[in-house]
C-alpha cells in the first residue's frame, strides 16, 4: 500500500480512520479557507479539494492524500465554525428545535507510477434537534466543546443529548463519511485497508 495522507487536523477524522484500521500519516492543510459557492455540497467539495491540492502538492512520488471539510447548513444559511462564543450561542439557538444538514465533502488524489487520479464526493445527513433552553445553549458553550466545529456543536460529546434523530450517515456528521471513502477508493483501484 501507498502512504495516505490525512490533510486535516482534526481529531475527530484522525479517530475515524484509525477505528476503521487505515494506516495514515497526518499532515494537515494550510490553505486559506475560502467558499465561493452557495450551495453547501458544492461549497465542501471545493473546500476538501483546496485542502487535498495544497498537501499533494508538497509530495513526491507514490502518495494518495485525503482532504476532508464539513459545513452545516441551516435555514439557507452554511454555518462554518463559530468565530465566538456569542456566534455558537447564535447558532445553536438556531439549530434548536428543529432539522438541519450537515455536509461533508471529501477529495482523494493519488499519485501512482507518475499518473494521477482524483475523486471528490460529499455526503448529506439531515439532523434533527430536540428544543434546548437558553441555560442548556450558553452552559454547553461555555464547555467550549463547540468552538472548533461546524455549526457549533460535535454529535459525538456533550452535545448527543439535544440530538433527537438523524437521517444519513452518522460518521458524515463526525466529519468523514467512512463507507463512502472506502467505496470510492475501491472505485479508483485504490487499496486504503489490508484485511
């Protein structure tokens, strides 16, 4: 197997792939984040390829780079992370109550004996809020859990109490839709798992 690079820091995608058993090395993008669409598939595809671009390009030979970002869209709005936590407050108070969607798109480029091939995909999973009280939005804040993620809240820590349903792919909302990343892999003849 070639070396896969994860062009991300998160912790949340580094925990993923590790549970599934994927050897990676973790190298994370210093792009600058820009959207320049509106619609929110569109918009984490383009932020996954601007991540994958930027770390392909500072490698060499046999590689395959992963890059990876999620948005929560909300009453026509992409909520990205809260720039404060006046901003989290805002946006949960949003979110409470009611369906929203969380997108995350995923680029792989892979560079194998001079050729290279690309993929870039994104998922949909739809969750749903149960009502959350102005003490529960500014206590879980102040947790500090949501400040570095999208739409403020993380579906795997303190926020899985308010979470009601959702409709998708779970791992989506963590930030990596692993099943998807396995089966377009294998579309692309790339091996990411010995079993």
């Amino acid at each position: 197997m070639k070396q896969i690079i994860l062009a991300s820091a998160s912790p949340r995608r580094r925990e993923l792939l590790s549970q599934a058993g994927i050897p990676f090395v973790v190298k994370p993008s210093q792009a600058e984040e820009k959207i320049t669409v509106k619609e929110p598939g569109q918009a984490v595809e383009e932020l996954s390829l601007l991540k994958c671009r930027d770390i392909y390009a500072q490698t060499t030979g046999d590689v395959a780079v992963i890059g990876a970002d999620t948005v929560v869209a909300a009453e026509g709005r992409i909520l990205g992370k809260p720039a404060d936590k006046e901003e989290a407050v805002s946006m949960l108070t949003m979110l409470q109550g009611k369906q929203h969607e969380v997108y995350t798109g995923v680029t792989v480029m892979v560079r194998e004996e001079g050729k290279e091939n690309i993929r870039t995909f994104h998922e949909k999973t739809e969750v749903y809020f149960y009502p959350m009280t102005e003490e529960e939005i500014r206590g879980y804040v102040e947790t500090e859990e949501p400040m570095d993620k999208a739409g403020a809240y993380g579906i795997q820590g303190k926020s899985a109490v308010f979470i009601r349903e959702i409709r998708g792919d779970y791992n989506t909302v963590v930030g990596l839709p692993l099943a998807r990343l396995y089966q377009e892999c294998r579309k692309m003849g790339l091996e990411i798992k010995e079993w």
